[in-house]
C-alpha cells in the first residue's frame, strides 16, 4: 500500500489522525484534522480558516508549529471539514524526570509566541466564561474568595496591548524531544489578545495537574524570560471560571499521557487552593 491513516490519541475537540505516504525510501508524514464535531463548527462557522490563518502566522514568525499544507470547508471525503498540515517530531511529556527543566521550556516557547505581535492577525481575544449566570459553585470550600473573583471577573478587563497568542497553551499541546520543546499544536483559537491569557490557561491546567507550586513555578520562569510581561490576576481569574465551572474535571488525554486519575475531591481543593493564591496576588 502507498499510505497508511492512523487516529492519535489525545484529541478530544476533534479527530487528528497521523498520514503515512510510503513513495521514496523515507515515508512522508503528515497530520490531518477533520473537524467532526458538528456543536464546535455551529459555534465558529470558519473554523478551518481560523487554524489555516493561524498556521500561515505561526509560520510568519518563524514558530515551532505545523506548516499548513492544505485545507478545505467542504467535505472532500472525510464527512467534515479538513486541515492537512505538516507532522513534527516529538512527543507530549506530562511526567517529566527533570520538573524545573519541563516547566522552564513550557514558559520558554510559549514567550516565542508572544514576542509575535500579529497586527494584522484576523482573530482577536474574547473570554471564553458566560458572566450572566455566575455564582459561586455549591461544592467550594471558600464561597467567599469564589465570590471575590466573579467580583473582579464582572470589572472591566485590563487594557494591556495585544501579541500573538495560542489560546490554548498547555502541557498536552506542546510536543519534546531530547528534553527541549520540539513543536506547539492545536492552533485552531489562536489570536491577538493579551499574553496573560495564554499564561493563565496553563497555570490552572497545572494547578489541576499538580497543585499551586507548578503553577507558580511556570508563572516565575515565564516572567524570567518574557520582557515586558506584567502579571495581572485577572486573567487567571477569567481561565479558572472558564475551566472550573461547574466543577473542575479531569481532562482524559493526561491519563493517556501517563498521569494518574485524579479524583474530583483533590481537583476541587488544588482549585480552591489555586484561587486564594491568586487572589492574594490582588
């Protein structure tokens, strides 16, 4: 056979499947996303255009991200819409042997992205958390600082300058090899925004992960090494109601990733644990 398809695991907004082409000595490799999934293209009708757009950018500023190869809204075979973009080396790490090293690389790429300033970027950020409907959840420990932050989370957001930004930055979207950062993926919510929103989502996926002191960690070594970066805990405020209400749940692809469950009582306090903090930060 000249080819092969074969699904990855880890993708949970879409189906990502690995292309094999077996012409020449050395295979061709390539990554295919089909968009199936129909609530997410109803929501962002130009959701191909988005990721296509975002790639080209990534490419433009010389970022470790897939190269767009080809793309098509209509169906052309695969039941959905489809972006065809280039394979990159590596592997998702989520249980590294060196922490410091993997928190440092983490907050080392994701400085590169927003160094990008994209003025001319088509896309720009909006927060993800619905504020008609937000109280504190039935389950917290501290209805008190939960009602503190939907406080803040109400205000006026930060007028800060905007630069490239992922939109989804976390550990299972950043692939290693021999201990460095080998490629960022899954661009399809990239835009202009403020690079606390980028910094914000990590941490509380680390804070899930692992507890306050990874997330803080990263937040250190981002500040080490992006200029210019001032730390406002608003952003991390709008993530973890994004991420944390209802209730703060384990992401399935970490246990494929080699992490261990996590139960829904030890998330609830490392979150409660997590908001405090920021919110002392104030």
């Amino acid at each position: 056979r000249d080819f092969e398809i074969v699904q990855l695991k880890g993708s949970t907004s879409s189906s990502v499947f690995l292309i094999q082409c077996f012409q020449g000595s050395k295979p061709q490799r390539f990554i295919l996303r089909v968009i199936d999934n129909q609530k997410w293209l109803v929501e962002e009708p130009d959701l191909v255009a988005h990721e296509a757009a975002a790639l080209e950018e990534a490419q433009k500023a010389g970022l470790r991200a897939p190269r767009l190869v080809a793309c098509s809204s209509e169906d052309v075979g695969f039941g959905a819409p489809v972006v065809l973009m280039s394979f990159i080396e590596g592997n998702i790490q989520i249980r590294p042997s060196d922490f410091q090293g993997w928190l440092d690389g983490l907050a080392g790429e994701l400085s590169l992205v927003h160094q990008h300033k994209a003025n001319t970027f088509g896309w720009c950020y909006s927060s993800w958390v619905d504020r008609t409907a937000l109280l504190p959840p039935k389950w917290t420990a501290v209805p008190h600082v939960w009602e503190r932050a939907i406080d803040l989370a109400l205000n006026t957001a930060p007028d800060v300058h905007s630069v490239f930004i992922h939109r989804d930055y976390h550990p299972t979207n950043v692939l290693w090899q021999k201990g460095a950062v080998s490629g960022v993926v899954d661009w399809p919510s990239a835009c202009r925004g403020p690079a606390g929103v980028d910094v914000a989502h990590c941490r509380i996926n680390l804070a899930k992960m692992f507890g306050l002191s990874a997330a803080d960690q990263f937040l250190d070594a981002y500040i080490e090494v992006a200029d210019g970066f001032e730390y406002d805990p608003y952003w991390d405020v709008d993530s973890l109601l994004d991420v944390c209400i209802p209730q703060p749940t384990f992401y399935p692809p970490w246990q494929e990733f080699g992490l261990d469950t996590i139960t829904s009582e030890v998330l609830k306090q490392r979150v409660d644990v997590y908001l405090e903090s920021v919110m002392m930060r104030l």
